[in-house]
C-alpha cells in the first residue's frame, strides 16, 4: 500500500506540471515526451540485477495491451482533456480510473473485491463526484476526455498486474519507449516542432519521474495487492495534484476537496482492514518477479544467502494446497473472492 501511495505522489504531478508544459506541446508530441521521459529514466536500472526476459505468447499480449491502452491512447485523452479545463478540474476525474480497474477486474480478471474492497470503491467514486458537482460545460467536455482516459487505464492496470515474467523496471523501460515513440511520431506528422530545450527537458524529467517512477511503484504494489486495490490507494493522486496545482498555479483548495480527501481517507482505512483467506491450490508454475522466501511460497533454494528485502529471478513452483490471508498477487489469481 506504501508502494502504491508513493506511485500516487508521483503520478500526481503530472497534471498541474503537464498543463504548464501544454502552453508549448501539443498533446501528442507532450504525451510522447513524457514516456520517452519514463524510458530514459528507467533504463540504468531496467537489466540491473534481473534474469533474462522469456515472456510467452499470453503474457507478450498482455504487454502489448497495456501498452496500447494506457501508454500510447490514455494520456493524449488526458492532455486533451487538461487543455480544456484547468489541472486541479482534471485530476479530480481521475478516481474514475479506479472504478474502471475495479470492474474490469470484477468482470474479466478474477480481482474482485469483497464488501470492505467495494465500500473502499465506491467511497473514491463518491470523492470525485463531489469534486464535480457544478463544473462548466467545458470541465464536462474535459471530464468526458479524462473518464475515455481512465477507461483506458483501468484495463492497462488489470493487463499490467498480470504480466507474469518482466520486471516492473523493464516493464516500465519497454512501455515509455514504445508508447513515447508512437506518440511523438505522430505529434511530428501532425503539428510542426516549436518546442525548445528547456520544455523538452522538463517534459522529460516529469516522465522519468510521474511516469517512469510511478510505473514502477505501481507495478510492485499491483503484482502484491493486485490491480483493483492498488489502484484504490493511487486514486489519492488527485489530491496530490491538487496540492501542486495549489502551490504551482494558484489554483484554489476548497471546501469540497477537503471534503472529498476526508471520503478518500476514510476509503484507505477501510481498504487497509479488509482480509481475505480461504483453502486454495496453487499449480506448478514458473515466472520471474520480485519476491522474499518468508510468504510461504517461496521455499526453492540458494546457494548464496538471500537479501534481506527479497530478490528477482526465475523460478519455479510447486503444486501447493494452503490456507492463508491472501490478496489477488501474481500467486493468488483464482476465481474465489468473497
């Protein structure tokens, strides 16, 4: 949950610094920038201290699919929506990402949530609802934009959470470098190149930073507490964009955003108390992810001791049959919810 809340910090920036950067790109060549961004931030550490990739024909799709939907058509929705409305408007639509991830997961991926995970849910809904009470027409036609983009989101999480084999740092290389040189190849056929260093440099930095960093604490939260409720804790980067927005625009805090950060709050706790444990069977499998050998799942050996905070290799397992408190991770993919 720490994870996923400090990839929420990070992705909350996006919005307030991104509508700045939009004073001199277009949505494509900015959107391009920004995850080309993400790659060149990711590389040093994209191949340091990981086996090599083999990913399969069903996992090579999911990739592809996440690449797609949240790399390459997500955030131009984003920026074209955020050209229209101001920051703090826009990143209050952005818990709708979260209701989205919630039902495809409920729908397609077997990361339904239980009654505590549902009333989490639906309190973030309800939060961004009262912080859209009353927008202008404007800030709807933005918010149509930003819910498109969330849509798309909302399935990349679900595709992300299940790429069994790449680590989230490689993940996150791969997806800015090809969804960043998809788009600014088409923001370069589409509008002509008037950005200078300094933008370019900026846009960059916010995407090694709110996309290349952000991926990556969220892709080790998803693979843990899978994507539905990883994402119910990033929803909170809104309020992070609305502090920046604050403090770097001058746009104003009010009442309801301090109402609707109270809702997200209360969601979190409730989030953080929900359990869940059942008889369940795990199958022989064999997939490369961070892990540590104290879960209860992790009993292969060594002949070098263990770090102490877990490692990343290829591995296999054993068919098990457990008991234990569980969250929908990369082990607990079953149909069994309640």
């Amino acid at each position: 949950m720490l994870l996923a809340l400090a990839a929420a910090a990070a992705f909350g920036a996006a919005a307030p610094l991104g509508k700045i950067l939009l004073a001199d790109l277009p949505p494509f060549q900015l959107a391009g920038l920004l995850y080309l961004g993400a790659a060149l931030g990711t590389a040093p550490w994209a191949w340091r201290g990981g086996s090599a990739c083999r990913l399969d024909r069903r996992n090579s799709v999911r990739l592809a699919g996440a690449i797609a939907c949240g790399g390459v058509i997500a955030p131009v929705l984003l920026l074209s929506g955020l050209r229209l409305a101001s920051a703090s408007s826009v990143s209050l639509w952005l818990p709708l990402e979260m209701a989205a991830t919630a039902a495809f997961g409920a729908m397609f991926f077997h990361d339904a949530l239980g009654r505590a995970g549902w009333t989490a849910a639906a309190a973030s809904v309800c939060a961004a609802l009262i912080l859209a009470w009353g927008e202008t027409a404007a800030g709807l036609r933005a918010g149509a934009l930003v819910a498109a983009a969330c849509l798309c989101w909302g399935l990349d999480n679900q595709l992300t959470a299940q790429v069994d084999g790449l680590p989230p740092r490689r993940f996150a290389f791969w997806k800015g470098l090809v969804a960043g040189s998809v788009n600014l190849s088409i923001g370069l056929a589409v509008s002509p190149w008037t950005a200078h260093a300094r933008e370019i440099s900026a846009a960059l930095t916010l995407g090694a930073v709110s996309y290349g960093a952000s991926l990556v604490l969220y892709i080790a939260s998803a693979q843990r507490l899978g994507a539905t409720r990883s994402q119910i804790v990033f929803s909170s980067a809104p309020f992070f964009g609305l502090l920046l927005s604050a403090l770097a625009l001058g746009e104003t805090v009010t009442a309801a955003h301090l109402a609707a950060a109270a809702l997200l709050a209360v969601s979190l706790i409730v989030l953080a108390r929900e359990r869940h444990e059942h008889a369940h069977a795990h199958g022989a499998q064999e997939h490369d992810h961070h892990h540590r050998h104290d879960d209860g799942h992790h009993g292969h050996s060594h002949e070098s001791p263990v770090p102490a905070g877990g490692h990343s290799h290829r591995h296999e397992h054993e068919p098990v049959e457990h008991v234990h408190a569980h969250w929908p991770d990369l082990h607990h993919r079953h149909a069994h919810i309640k």
